[in-house]
C-alpha cells in the first residue's frame, strides 16, 4: 500500500512538471497531462527536448513586424522618388479661338524601343513608369504592372553572369547589351555575345543571346 502509495505521488508531480514545461513551451495543457500520466519520466524528456513554440510564434512576430517595416519604408522611398521625378505641370494657355487653328503636336521619327522614355529616366517597357532597384530584383514602380527583372535569373545565372544595374539600365534603354565572357553549359565554354530584351509581355521576362555576326 505504501510503495502504491508512493508511485502515485510520484507520477502526480511528474504530471504537474510536465504541464509546467508544455505550457511555457507553448504546448497544450491537456496533451501534456495525459504524456506525464502515461509516460512518466520519460514524457517529461521528451517534452524538455521539445522546441520552445512560444519562443518560435515571437519569433514569426518579430519577423513579419521587420518585414513590414521594411515594406512600408520602400513604400516611402517610391513615393518620395516618385514626386522628385515628377515634371512640373504646365502653365495653363489661353484658349484659341473658335475657328483659329489648334496646333498639332509633331510625332517622333522613328518608333521609340520603351515608350515615354526620357533621358534622365528608366522607364518601364511596358508602361513607361519609372524602374527601381530592389534588393533581389529591378522592377517597374507602377503597381499594376507586373513587369520585374530578377537578379537571380536562371538565364544570367547559367550563363555566370552578375545582373548588375548597369546591364538592367543598358536593357532598359537600348533592348539589348553586349557582354563577355558568356558561360556556355553545353561546351564548358565562354565567349563573347549579346544579351537581347525579348520581353512578350508575360508574367516573367524573357532574354535570348545574339553571336556577333562572322566575317
């Protein structure tokens, strides 16, 4: 009777030691009580080898409060670009008159490769909107367009090529920009070649490579 008696108060203080640890581990109480009740001493092992889920939830928090920080502070920087860039708006002409002739805006010659294109801006090929750079990538400021440039490419990545700014600016302003020392996976090779902007307007951008021409 006294060693049963003993047993019990020993498996009691086992249980409770378990519910403690589970509990500020983040563990539910219930689970905790039926291990320690069951398992004993070796319930309360386990549940001391557990990871701490408290600790990882705070973690996640801390976490997505940083993320959000940094989102909400690039937000910032766009807007403030955005109203440096933004040209001064005309001063308002008096209206001609009713059967004066309304003068016509000259077009271009030639088509322009990116549309709205300045010289003292990258434009977005698509929109025109203005292009940034991010940590991972170089995309257009408009946020409904989709158009994104990845630094981690497969293509420039195959090829061992650093998708620096000054390849994103080139490819923005000309289509196209001539590089050395391209990889070639197939033969072990490197050679010289140009890296062409074949974007179709889809979720992802498309490059190919044009070989200079032989003589």
């Amino acid at each position: 009777m006294g060693v049963l008696l003993f047993s019990l108060v020993i498996n009691v203080i086992v249980c409770v030691f378990c519910v403690k640890l589970g509990e500020e581990k983040g563990y539910s109480v219930a689970l905790c009580l039926l291990a320690g009740f069951f398992g004993g001493f070796l319930a309360l092992i386990v549940i001391l080898l557990l990871p701490d889920q408290s600790q990882y939830q705070q973690e996640l928090i801390h976490e997505a409060k940083a993320h959000q920080q940094e989102v909400d502070a690039l937000k910032a920087r766009i807007a403030q670009l955005e109203s440096l860039q933004s040209p001064p708006r005309p001063e308002e002409s008096a209206a001609p008159p009713e059967d004066g002739p309304c003068a016509v805006s000259p077009k271009p010659a030639g088509d322009a490769v990116f549309p709205r294109r300045t010289d003292d801006l990258i434009a977005c090929p698509r929109c025109g909107s203005p292009v940034y750079e991010g940590k991972k990538n170089y995309y257009c400021s408009n946020k409904e367009c989709i158009f994104t440039m990845w630094k981690n490419d497969r293509f420039f990545e195959e090829r061992k090529v650093t998708f620096t700014p000054k390849i994103a600016a080139a490819l923005l302003k000309s289509g196209k920009v001539n590089v050395k020392k391209l990889y070639s996976p197939k033969t072990g090779k490197t050679y010289n070649g140009t890296i062409v902007l074949a974007d179709t307007g889809g979720r992802y951008v498309n490059y190919r490579i044009e070989l200079p021409k032989k003589k």
